[in-house]
C-alpha cells in the first residue's frame, strides 16, 4: 500500500507525509481511520521508526492525523474541515517557490496552469 522510493532526492518522511495526504484527498484513508502504528509502518516500508514518527508529527501539526495517546494516529483530515492555517501558509510558500522554479525553466503560465488543471483532474477520478 505504501510505496517509498529510497533513490529519490526527496527525504522519506516527506515521502511518507505526500503518501498519505494523496489517500485521504483520494479517499482511500477515511476520517477517523485508524493508521498503521509507528513501527507497523517501519517495517512495512522498510524505514527506520524514527522517520516513521517525524512524518506523523507533521501530518499532526498540519492536521491531516491526529494521535491518541496510546491508541495510536487516526485519518484526521476531511473534505468539509477548512484548511489548517499553518498548512495554508506552507503551501502558499511552497508554491511561491514553485512558480519561481517554473518561471526558470521557461514554462509559460498557461502550460503551468494546465498542469494544475490536469492534476486536479486526475484527483476527481
């Protein structure tokens, strides 16, 4: 189910964070799912627990999961909350960096703008 690839330049909890936001926007991970524990998922990925544990902090501090002390994480996030503040101001950062990046590479808006469109769409199926 989940899928890391360890020759990616992207760090593995922020892979593991990506994964399982992708579920719940999908649907895969419903509100109030429970998740693998910590080290259920270390050894399903093949990852250090730490790493494990550093993904689901952020996925908490976001407010995609939530942990209950000594229940374990469960699927926090929903269609119909607003969007976490802090998250929202990450991702307006992140994006100022990636229309930056887009703008070095010579991508015009309207193609940028059809990527986005294409992976919007490419959610709804």
């Amino acid at each position: 189910m989940y899928t890391i690839n360890s020759q990616s330049h992207v760090p593995i909890y922020e892979q593991i964070v990506a994964i399982i936001k992708d579920y719940c926007i999908r649907g895969v991970l419903e509100p109030g799912e429970k998740l693998m524990s910590v080290r259920e998922m270390s050894a399903h990925i093949l990852v250090n627990p730490n790493t494990v544990s550093k993904a689901y902090k952020e996925l908490e501090r976001i407010g995609i999961i939530e942990t209950k002390l000594g229940k374990g994480a469960y699927v926090a996030y929903s269609r119909d909350n607003g969007p976490n503040q802090e998250a929202l101001a990450l991702f307006r950062k992140n994006l100022e960096q990636l229309i930056l990046e887009a703008n070095y590479l010579q991508i015009e808006e309207q193609e940028l703008k059809g990527l986005v469109s294409a992976y919007y769409t490419s959610l709804e199926g």
